[in-house]
C-alpha cells in the first residue's frame, strides 16, 4: 500500500525503516528517510504516516 503519493513510498518501506529505530522513530525522519530526502508536499499522508509510526513505538519494549 502507497503510504504517500507526492514522493511515492510504501508502508513496507516503512516498516523497513521503522525496524532499524529501535521504538525511537519520528514522523519527520521517517518521511525523510522514506521519501529520500525530501520534504512532504501536500501532507495528506502524515496522519497515516503518524499512525503507523505511532503503532510500532507502542509495540516495541526498549
Ligand atoms: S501524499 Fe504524502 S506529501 Fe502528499
């Protein structure tokens, strides 16, 4: 599933990322990380975005 359209990525590249930041991430450096630098255009996917992020801290016991 395409999580953002502007700067296509995937929940699976998500996912990805979030797996390497041990229950620390951040929305902002996800996307980053996610979009390959880039800033987000129309924010329509930060909400969901946000929720995944949130989701995966939540799960993970440091
Ligand atoms: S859909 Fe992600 S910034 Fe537009």
């Amino acid at each position: 599933m395409f999580v953002c359209l502007c700067h296509p990525f995937s929940d699976k590249k998500v996912k990805e990322h979030l797996e390497k930041s041990q229950g620390r991430a951040r929305v902002g450096e996800v996307y980053s990380a996610c979009s390959e630098g880039n800033k987000p255009n129309c924010c329509q996917c930060l909400e969901t975005l946000k929720d995944i992020v949130k989701t995966h801290n939540n799960t993970i016991t440091a």
